[in-house]
C-alpha cells in the first residue's frame, strides 16, 4: 500500500455520545449530536485526521440516530456498542449567566462502556486519544476508560480534557485519570476546583507548571475564552497565546473543539504558541456556529494552511 492510499492518523475520542437538547422559545426541544469526546473527535476528523468515537448507545431510535448522523459525516462507527437495557444518552442544554448550563440524565448506555478487544487494538493503532471525567462517573466506565488508557502504547497522545459536570467527579478520579494521561486540557473556571482537591496552585501559569511536574506531562493548557489560552509543553516556559474576537452563536463544544484543534497542533510537533493559536483559531470557528459539530471542513482546511503552511494542508 503507498503512503499516499493510507487512511489518515486516528483520533479516538473515549467516551460519551449523546443527544444535546435545547429548549426552544416556543416551548419546544431542538437536539443535536453532542459529548465531548465525540466532538473532539468530529472535529479532529474534520482537520483531517481520522476522527472514531469509541463509546456505547441503547438500543434505541436516539442511539440508530446518531450512528447515523456519524456516518453520513464520514466517520467510523465500529467502535460504537449497543446496550441491550440502557437508553441513548440525553443532556438538556440551558443558556446560564456564565455560559450554558447541563443537565446530564443517568444511567444512560455510555455508563456502561465496556474495554472491547477491538477498541484496544483501535488505540494501539491510533495516533492519540481524547478522555474526560463525566464517563468515568459511573465504575463501570471509570474501570473500562483507564483500563484503555492505561494500555494504550506510549506513542499514542492520551488527552485528559478535564470537563467538568455537575458532581460526576473525585479527587481520586481526578488523579487516576492524569496519571494515565500525558496531556492535560481545563479552562479557567475548573483551575481553582482542582487546584483546591489536589494541592496545586491557583495561579493558572503556576497550576500548569505544577501539573506537569508532578504527572510529568508532555502539555498542559488552560482556556480562558475570549481571552485565548495558556499553553506549556514539558521543559518550556507558559505561554499565553490571545484569541482573535468572534461572534458567538452558541459556546457548546467550542472547547471540544479547542482540543481537537490542540491535539493537531501537537501531533504537528509545533511549539506552544502555535498550537494555541490554532486552537483558538478551530474552537472560535465551532463559536460562531450553531451546535457542537457544524460543518466546518472548508474553513478548517484554510486554518490548517495558514498556520502550518503547506506542512498542515495533509494529515500530520
């Protein structure tokens, strides 16, 4: 097989698919494909990577629905179980003061995630991965994703993007999951919350340089929204990177998408700052649409150029 027929680097996103649902003026629901680590991955797929959500939905309309959905976008659906009792995952979605608010139904199918023989082999064969803490709530997805995690080869990227929701998280699972990884994604309000649960500082540049000390992380990144990011890669000093202003239709999944955007970037082996430029550049783009997984493949390929050169217009 020439390089040139092979199927782009993978990304799996290790974790929850679920139905977003927004209320309506009038009363009604209007839903769209969510969980953050499938975003991640559907944005990843559209920067050209090889996008695979590794995950569990019911045996249900909800759950054909959204491998559906997945399909008609171009990404595998293999690694996608069926739960024979559990429901397809639903999350209702409400604009809050300080950005959209959740509320995450359980138990739902992606609870009951289980460490398939084929989802392995997809991460040994992967070029990274991307996790979060809101599928580890439940044990039996906390023991199957750090299992995955866990014995995934060390060349392969393991990004914890931290998303914190509602209770569904410790200390200890906290620990365990940094542990595992070996990148570290948070934005700026869930700095203090895990500063305070696992003895770091509260200064973001401060956190950053502590956590990669003491997980001894390749990266480490802290949003802050329309203030760009702070990034530090291992053995660099932090970099603040600012974002360019956009119009903003809805913020679900631009930090999704910021990952993905980061995960690119670190796959290109490109500096700090570049990599925060480009995933500012990805997670305002997802801002300025509608929903977590618009199509954005045209735009993401002329991001793709601008920052990388003729280096980004493939695959890394």
């Amino acid at each position: 097989m020439s390089d040139e027929s092979k199927a782009p680097p993978a990304v799996i996103g290790l974790g929850e698919l679920l139905w977003d649902e927004f209320a309506d003026p009038d009363g009604g629901t209007n839903r769209r494909p969510g969980g953050a680590p499938a975003n991640v991955a559907f944005q990843c797929h559209q920067l050209g990577l090889t996008g695979r959500v590794a995950t569990r939905v019911g045996r249900d309309k909800d759950g054909r629905d959204l491998v559906e959905f997945l399909t008609t976008k171009g990404l595998p659906t293999d690694l996608i179980q069926t739960d024979p009792a559990l429901p397809t995952g639903t999350v209702g979605v409400t604009e809050g003061e300080k950005g959209p608010e959740y509320v995450i139904h359980q138990p739902v199918a992606w609870d009951a995630l289980e460490a398939s023989e084929s989802i392995r082999e997809a991460i040994s064969e992967a070029a990274a991965l991307c996790f979060g803490s809101l599928a580890q709530r439940d044990i039996r997805g906390r023991t199957a994703i750090q299992a995955l995690v866990s014995g995934r080869p060390q060349s392969v990227l393991a990004a914890f993007d931290v998303n914190l929701r509602q209770d569904f998280y410790t200390a200890d699972l906290l620990r365990e999951s940094l542990k595992r990884a070996n990148v570290l994604k948070l934005n700026d309000a869930e700095v203090p919350v895990l500063a305070a649960l696992l003895g770091l500082p509260e200064e973001p540049s401060e956190f950053l340089e502590a956590a990669i000390d003491r997980w001894r992380l390749d990266a480490a990144c802290v949003t802050r929204g329309a203030e760009g990011c702070l990034v530090q890669k291992e053995g660099e000093r932090v970099v603040q990177v600012p974002a360019d202003p956009v119009t903003v239709a809805d913020t679900v999944g631009a930090g999704d998408a910021f990952t993905a955007g980061l995960i690119f970037g670190l796959l290109q082996k490109a500096d700090a700052e570049t990599c925060g430029r480009f995933a500012n550049a990805v997670g305002g783009l997802v801002a300025s649409r509608d929903g977590a997984m618009p199509d954005l493949r045209n735009e993401f390929t002329a991001l793709r150029e601008k920052h990388f050169g003729e280096q980004g217009a493939s695959a890394p």
